[in-house]
C-alpha cells in the first residue's frame, strides 16, 4: 500500500484538547472484522467484551515532563528544551530538541529553575537536535516531575496545565520513559481494571517507551523504505508465560494500544508464541500483516497518514477502517490522544 491510501479529512472540531471526564465515559466504537459491524457503546461497557481466560496486556510506560522552559547564558533569551531520552546516567548526557534552535550552539549553557538546573550543549543531532550534559543536585527526575512540563502532542493547541500531569498518564503507568503516552490506556480506571481481574481476566504489562517518533510524519509514498524510530522496550517473563497460556487454551489476548502490539509483535517465536525480550524494535507494521500475538485492539483515533493508523488498518482491514474512520467523523466522535476509543474484535 501506499502512503496516500491513509490520508483522509478531518475538521479541526473534532481533535480533543482535554479528556472524558470520568476517564471511562469516552465513546467508544466496536469494530467486528467477523461480521464487518459497527457498534457504538460507552468505554465503561468494555468488561462484556471479556470471558473468564483472556488476558490484557497493557504498557505501563510512564511519560516525564520532558518540556522544560530555561534561559541561556549571558542573553537571557528564552529557551525549550524538550528531553528525548537519556543516553548516559552517570554522565547526565541527553538527546534533547531545543527551540528556536538558531540562538543554540555547541558550548552554549542553558538555566532552569533560577539556575539550580542547567544543561551545556556538547553536540548537534539534527537542525533542531542537540546533546547536552546537565548539571543538577539530587534525582534528575523529581526536579524536573517539579520544573517540567507535560509533553501534550504538537496538535493540542493549548498549553499544559497540573491537570495534565495527571490526565496525560495511565492509571497503571510504572516505568519512567516516555515522551508521549500510550493514549489508548488513558480511558481505564483502577475500578474498571479491578472489574476485568474480577471476571477471571489477567492484566500482565509490557514496556515500551514511546519517542517523538510516534508524532514523525511518514515522507515516502513506498511504504516500504520508511524508516520507524527505534524505541525501547521490554517483555518480562511473567506476561509471556500469561500471554502463551492464554493463546494455547485459545481464549483472547486483548492488547492496549499499538505500542503494546509493536512491542509484543516484536518478540514472536516460529510458532506464534510470546518469548522474553529487552531491548530497541523499529518494527514498522502495515498492511499486509498477519499479527502472531494480537487477537483483540483497543485503539484510539489516529493521525492521517501516520504509522499508528496504518498498523490499526492492517489489524482492521483496509477498507473496514476507511469506512469506520468516515463514520466517526459523521458521528462526531473525538479524535487522537485525548480523544475517543475503538474496539477491534
């Protein structure tokens, strides 16, 4: 397939700039590949989908305030510095994007929080990309959970607010490393989840750091030569043996999100099974696929021509996603990470 065959109109009323509240009351569509049907039910319904032996995998990846405000040296000028990932504990070294990149070099020194953090530019990346070693007191990550700010994505026309910090995190979120959240596991709650354990579903996690890649447009009508960001992830042993014995007593591994399936599509054995990993996939899923793990996908609603609407496409079918995404549109339903959920069975 190719890169045109995702693109579709979207009017601007539609992008959600904040979340259900409750996170649970979000819309949600029920896509059935079987009978090619289309249900439109409320996202706390979702416990009667499941029967006692299914398995829900979720990605417990838990997003950092990665935005941070500062100023540089001597001018004073304003400047972001927006944190990517960590490439060195010890020596505090980070890829990081800046803006406006122009007034940043190498040897620069950037301040935050009056000065009691600062970063030195030691390298550039890319025309916005820059290395930096920062300088701080204490753990890294509780100055800047206090100093930063909510890494909303780029569509989000507003600036974050305390409420974010909350709102922009799964309830089950663990692990320290992402820049964006995993949205489709936004719309759960700590009731709901104990509703699914209550009904003989296991809950077992997986982690898959998410990177500003997910937001990075796709430039080739090939689908083919793109190149997907690397990211990192990790199976633990517990959610394959859970996953693996779900799969052979043939109930269903219903997956959260489509960097819960990249993840869990990455670490496949020859005969369909689930297997320990740790480490960076840039597994890029479209049309055609045939998915090893994945039996059932909650989903939110994706971004024209991006690569999360293309592995959704390919889990849904082509055309049955086309027409279900033209139906949420007539139907006003909220789009993108704030936004409403699809269940595809």
């Amino acid at each position: 397939m190719k890169l045109s065959d995702f693109k579709y109109p979207l009017p601007r009323n539609l992008v959600a700039k904040t979340p259900a509240n409750p996170r649970d009351h979000s819309r949600m569509m029920v896509m059935n590949r079987a009978g090619q049907t289309i249900d439109d039910r409320k996202f706390y319904e979702i416990a009667s989908f499941f029967q006692r032996g299914d398995c829900l995998v979720v990605n417990e990846t838990k997003v950092f305030q990665a935005r941070l405000l500062g100023k540089k040296e001597k001018t004073n000028a304003k400047i972001e510095v927006f944190l990517l990932r960590e490439l060195n504990a010890e020596e505090n070294i980070w890829d990081v994007i800046v803006d406006p990149a122009r007034k940043v070099r190498i040897g620069n020194k950037i301040y935050f929080d009056d000065g009691k953090l600062w970063c030195e530019v030691i390298d550039n990346t890319t025309s916005r990309g820059r290395t930096v070693r920062f300088n701080h007191k204490g753990d890294f990550f509780k100055i800047i959970d206090r100093i930063g700010l909510t890494p909303l994505p780029p569509y989000i026309k507003r600036d974050a607010t305390e409420k974010d910090k909350e709102s922009y995190q799964t309830v089950y979120a663990k692990t320290v490393g992402a820049v964006a959240a995993p949205t489709a596991g936004l719309h759960f709650t700590k009731a709901l989840l104990k509703k699914l354990e209550a009904k003989g579903v296991k809950i077992v996690p997986v982690i898959l750091h998410i990177g500003i890649g997910t937001f990075r447009s796709v430039e080739v009508e090939d689908l083919t030569k793109h190149k997907m960001d690397s990211e990192y992830f990790e199976i633990p042993i517990d959610t394959v043996t859970t996953v693996n014995k779900t799969i052979d007593a043939k109930k269903n591994v219903y997956v959260v999100g489509t960097s819960t399936c990249r993840a869990l599509e990455s670490s496949v054995t020859a005969d369909g099974h689930l297997k320990p990993a740790k480490g960076w996939t840039d597994k890029f899923i479209f049309p055609p696929y045939d998915f090893k793990v994945t039996d059932r996908l909650l989903t939110n609603f994706h971004l024209p021509e991006s690569t999360l609407l293309m592995l959704v496409s390919a889990f849904a079918g082509h055309d049955f996603m086309t027409h279900a995404y033209k139906k949420a549109i007539k139907d006003g339903y909220r789009f993108y990470s704030y936004g409403d959920v699809m269940l595809i069975v």
